[in-house]
C-alpha cells in the first residue's frame, strides 16, 4: 500500500510521519510511506487542512495528528 501524508512540513505533518512509520515498523505492515510537501499536487486531493493522510488514493483523515490507533485502523493492521 502506499501511504502520503500532506503537509507543508510543519509540526503537525512531521508527527504524522513519524507516528505513521512508527506504525509500519511496529506491525510489519508492507506499505510505502511518502511526504507531500508540494502545494499543487496537495490540491489534487481537495485538502485544504493539514496534515492529511491519504492511503492507496483515498483521504483517509485531515486536520490533526492521529493516534497510534487511528492509524492502525486506516492501514488496517
């Protein structure tokens, strides 16, 4: 699966990505994580608050740090 967190690199974003690969390590999930930090291509998925996590294309969650739980959930580990 392929796991973009969105963001313009700020605080929030940089937990996100840090508790998302905290996640995969933990549960051996086979995922690809990647950081948007482009403006235009954020645009492409209609976010408009940040951080925003999107898996395999669908926005999963936007406009706050999720919890360890949130994340299993939405990787569905």
């Amino acid at each position: 699966m392929e796991v973009l967190v969105l963001g313009p690199g700020c605080k929030k974003c940089v937990l996100t990505y840090d508790a998302i690969k905290k996640v995969v390590e933990q549960t051996g999930a086979e995922a690809t994580i990647r950081k948007v930090e482009d403006i235009m291509e954020i645009m492409k998925y209609n976010v408009m608050s940040t951080p925003a996590v999107v898996v395999d294309g669908e926005v999963k969650l936007k406009g706050h740090v999720p919890s360890e739980a949130e994340i299993k959930k939405i990787l569905g580990v």
